[in-house]
C-alpha cells in the first residue's frame, strides 16, 4: 500500500472498514466534481470566470442547488436512493453544514462507488457513506441523481 493510500484511510477510517481498492495513479488533471461527470480532462468548480469548466446554462456557485444545477445540464435527476438501478448512472453529491457542495462521486456498473479524492487516488469504495462524515471537507451525502445510461452501440 502507498503512504498516500495510508494517508487516505487517516483522513477516512471508514474507507478502511467499509472496503475500497485504488483505481488510479494521483492526478491533480481533475477533481472529484469533474470525475463525477465523467471528464478526467479538467477541473471543475461552480465559476467558469476563475479558468475553471462548468456546465452552461447551470447555477454558478458553491452551494448543493448550484451543483445540482450542473448535474442536471448534464441530464441527471434528483433521485431518493443510492440502490443500484442498471438502466441508471447514478451520482451522490456532498455537502457541509453550510449547505455548500464538498464532494460528489459515482455509482459503478456493479452497485460499488467510485470518488477523486483531492490530487490523490481515484478509488473504489463500497458505499457512499465511505467517504462521507469522517473530513469536515467531504461533508455528508447531501443528494443523489441518475440519468438514464447511453445504449450500447
């Protein structure tokens, strides 16, 4: 195990109890919001003006409804569960007690989460509470959305 993934467990125990496994190298190239929506080429923020990317026609800001605005640019619903659905792609989003957006991550193919954390690791965690409560900065799962997934080809 790497000394970032050690820090990892650190910062989040219950990653360590709840399960996870490391998906990729550290890359500051994009955050968890990016990764969330599927572009690993950028990151995101809730201010296109800063030389960040956000969604079009989305609320700018750092609060869960801006967030949920973007998510939705990109045609994702507010949803009551994080059970997996397969004709769904699925993301929860993070949130502080201020109601400010701290985090979000995605649902994999096989019911198990997927999140960026900061320049680390992207990882795999089994729940999305894994990474939720233990870091003031992750915040707690705020909300989760679906969208109907791509047909294959």
């Amino acid at each position: 195990m790497s000394e970032n993934l050690k820090h990892i467990e650190e910062i989040f125990p219950n990653l360590a109890l709840a399960g996870y496994a490391p998906k990729s190298d550290p890359t500051p190239v994009y955050n968890c919001i990016a990764y969330a929506a599927g572009d690993e080429t950028r990151r995101w923020a809730g201010f296109r003006e800063l030389g960040y990317h956000w969604p079009e026609n989305a609320q700018e800001g750092l609060s869960l409804d801006a967030l949920i605005s973007a998510f939705h640019q990109l045609g994702y619903s507010v949803c009551d569960t994080d059970s997996l659905e397969q004709e769904f792609e699925k993301v929860v989003l993070y949130a502080d007690e201020q109601g400010l957006w701290t985090h979000a991550a995605k649902q994999c193919e096989d019911g198990q989460w997927t999140s960026k954390l900061g320049n680390l690791e992207d990882i795999i965690h089994k729940t999305p509470i894994a990474v939720a409560g233990c870091d003031p900065a992750y915040g707690r799962n705020a909300c989760f959305m679906k969208r109907q997934r791509a047909p294959l080809p």
